[in-house]
C-alpha cells in the first residue's frame, strides 16, 4: 500500500491508473510486473551509509593485495570464506558472514555532482526534472510504520523528493544525539499557551489553502502539520542516546558517526523505513592512505557493532545496510600519493534484508581498472533495493505537470543473485 507523498489533487490520469482492471486486487499491469521475480520481498528498512567523494574501492571493498595498485594497506581476511577486505576493517571482517559485496559497479559520471545524482537517484541530471532520491521513493512506496518521519537523514541533507512531493522529504537530524530546538516552544512559552498558538496558525492555513495556487503553501503546511506531530510524540525517546548504555555508545564509538550508525539502528526499531547517514571527506586526490586509515578507526567500530546487533536482535533480516558512494578512486596511485576519481568500476557493501551474506557479486579485473564479470549498473542498485522492499522498481507516476516517470531509470535490473 503506498503512502501518497503527493501534495497535489488527484487527476484523472491517476485516477485511472488506480482503478483500472486488477486481478485478486491488484492492477493487472503490476501482477505482471511482478511475475517471475527471483525471491519474495523481505526488507521492511533500509539504512544507507552514504560516503560523499568517491571512496577508494581497492583500500576498502576491492583490495588487490601483489598488485602495484594496492598502495600501503593491506588485504585481511574474514568471517566469509575466501572474501577480503581492507585492513581498515578489522572489527567488521568479523561480521562478513552476514554481509555481500558488489565488485562490478560499471558508472560513466566522474564529476561529484552527476555522479551523486546518479547514485541517489538512479537517472542523469536534468535541466527541467529533479528526479527523486532512493529514500523518498521507498517511503512514497510503502506504508507508515509507527509515528516517527519514515525518511530520516543524518549528518548531512540527502537528495530531495523532487516530483513525489513534501511528505516524501527526508527529516535532517544535524548532530545525533543532540535535541532538535525546532521540535519545541520558545522559551517563555507554555504548553497551553502554544498550542493556541498553532491553532490560530491552523486556522490561518486552512482558509489560504483554499486559494488558487497555494501549493507551495499546501508543502509548507504538510511540513508544519509533521513537526507538531512529531513534537507530541513519545517516540521522539529514540533520538535521546544520552539514555543508552555508555558501553554500547563506547562500543558504536563515540563519534559523529558512531552515534550516527546507532541512532540509525534506533530508529528502523522504533518503525522508520529509510534512515541515510552522511559522511565526507573521501575525495582524497593526496595523502589517501593515511586518510582511509583515518576513515576506518571511525567506521570499523560503527559498522561491525550495528551489523552484530542487529542480526542479534532478528532485525537484520528486515533491515537492508547499504554503504555506498559516487564512484571509486584510480587503482593507479598518483604522484600525490593519492588517488583520482574513478566511475567504471567501483564497489559497494550490502547486508540484512534478504540479501545471502558472505559472497561477492561481480568481480574487477587484476588491478580493479574494469568490471571483468557481471558489471553492474547504478540503476541496478536502485532496482536491488525495491525488490528488497517488494516495490515494482518499474511503475510509473505521474509528476505535477502529468509526465509519466518511472521510480527507476528504464532499463534497471536488480542484482537478484544477492538474494538468498
């Protein structure tokens, strides 16, 4: 059952689309979309670590241990038989086993800004489109779980709900842990007093609403009506990890992205559907290897407790963990001691939500320059995460102006052999 993030009238193209002849209740056009697919959908959450730069996939997912590409770091092995990783990943390698690897990511953007809107959106930038982002899609797509925002974004803003409307916006949380001073009354201000405050507020956009050409203003009021819901809710405890054990928060590691990664596990257990924490400073043209060192001591900790405790817990297999960036870096080492962008062949790390861990999907050739088995597309991915979520990754909506658009860029297929 979908949401409906949209906040515009009803048409009647989109009245037809939803009336028109079903079989057993379902429109005909989406049973057949469906059939044959490889396995039933499993995932009801997705936590998508996203690393903005392009992050290395040879010192990270893809190490080439004898080549000359393979820089200062080292191949270690882990808890999945005959897979390695970096040596940045001592902690998670022991968790190997619930997780899968794609080593054949095929892109063609290797500027920042084209290759992020690929990645989050799975279509090209266009000049007269915005194209919304995975994690608007997913809670466009399925049902409100529990009272929380069901696209939640940490550390960083995430790509916006374009065409699928306000109520399909991520919620920013800037610093986990610390309290949203948006998500309470003023100071000096009571409870009883600003509650009569936004009743008149309600009242007052009630009668604008009315109006010819109050969409902006209907987007402003969906924005306002969820803040005051959120602000009156007891599942707002979730956000509050002064209240966790000081071990686990030791344990996460008691950094930005620490806290980030165990919030995110918080939340998918309090009901929300997509949770994305943001993390930079990969784009390292000088200096790599001390900085991927660097990146590890703070993400090994983070992921390796996450994956642990919710395969403990039995949310691993309804929650689908994503780490991925724009593209990868040049397996040739500059004379920076860096490495360069890189989108032809890059990697990214899955786990939980169905997906069969402690295997690899694709394969690089010897220095990690091409794909030399099963490439990958970026659209792929997308395709991959709303198959988890048993989303047809091939529907259509329709934007504000009544273009037709696909969820997901024509062509995309998901990478089925993840799945167990």
């Amino acid at each position: 059952m979908a949401t409906g993030c949209f906040d515009y009238q009803l048409t009647r193209r989109r009245m037809l689309s939803m009336t028109g002849a079903t079989l057993l209740g379902m429109p005909i056009a989406q049973v057949l979309a469906r059939a044959g697919t490889a396995s039933p959908a499993k995932a009801e959450h997705v936590i998508l670590f996203w690393n903005g730069g392009g992050m290395s996939h040879v010192d990270t997912w893809d190490p080439k241990p004898g080549r000359p590409v393979q820089g200062e770091l080292d191949a270690i092995k882990t808890s999945a038989d005959g897979v390695q990783i970096s040596s940045i990943f001592p902690k998670l390698a022991k968790q190997m086993h619930h997780c899968a690897l794609v080593r054949s990511i095929n892109g063609n953007n290797g500027d920042h800004g084209r290759a992020t809107y690929q990645l989050q959106t799975s279509y090209n930038p266009s000049p007269n489109l915005l194209h919304p982002g995975i994690g608007s899609v997913v809670v466009h797509e399925r049902e409100k779980l529990g009272e929380l925002p069901q696209f939640i974004t940490i550390s960083g803003q995430s790509h916006r709900a374009g065409y699928l409307g306000q109520r399909c916006e991520a919620y920013y949380v800037g610093r986990p842990g610390e309290r949203d001073p948006y998500l309470a009354f003023p100071a000096g201000i009571t409870q009883m007093r600003g509650n009569k405050r936004l009743e008149i507020l309600a009242r007052m956009n009630q009668k604008q609403g009315v109006r010819p050409g109050a969409g902006d203003h209907q987007a402003v009021q969906t924005a306002t009506q969820e803040a005051v819901n959120l602000m009156r809710s007891p599942a707002l405890k979730a956000f509050e990890l002064d209240k966790e054990d000081p071990k686990t928060l030791e344990r996460y590691g008691d950094t930005e992205f620490g806290r980030g990664a165990l919030l995110a596990r918080r939340l998918v257990e309090t009901g929300v559907r997509f949770v994305q924490i943001n993390r930079g400073g990969f784009d390292t043209h000088t200096n790599n290897f001390p900085a991927m060192e660097a990146h590890g001591e703070t993400m090994d900790p983070a992921l390796a407790s996450l994956i642990e405790d919710l395969a403990a817990s039995g949310k691993l297999a309804k929650t689908l963990v994503i780490m991925l960036s724009e593209f990868g870096r040049t397996p040739v080492i500059n004379a920076q001691a860096g490495r360069d962008h890189h989108a032809s062949c890059f990697s990214c790390f899955m786990a939980g939500g169905g997906i069969k861990g402690g295997q690899v999907i694709g394969k690089s050739d010897q220095d990690a320059m091409q794909p030399a088995e099963r490439p990958v597309k970026p659209e792929d991915l997308h395709a991959t995460v709303c198959h988890a979520l048993g989303i047809d990754h091939k529907k259509e909506v329709n934007t504000p102006l009544e273009r037709p658009m696909r969820l997901v860029a024509d062509g995309a297929k998901p990478v089925s052999e993840l799945f167990a």
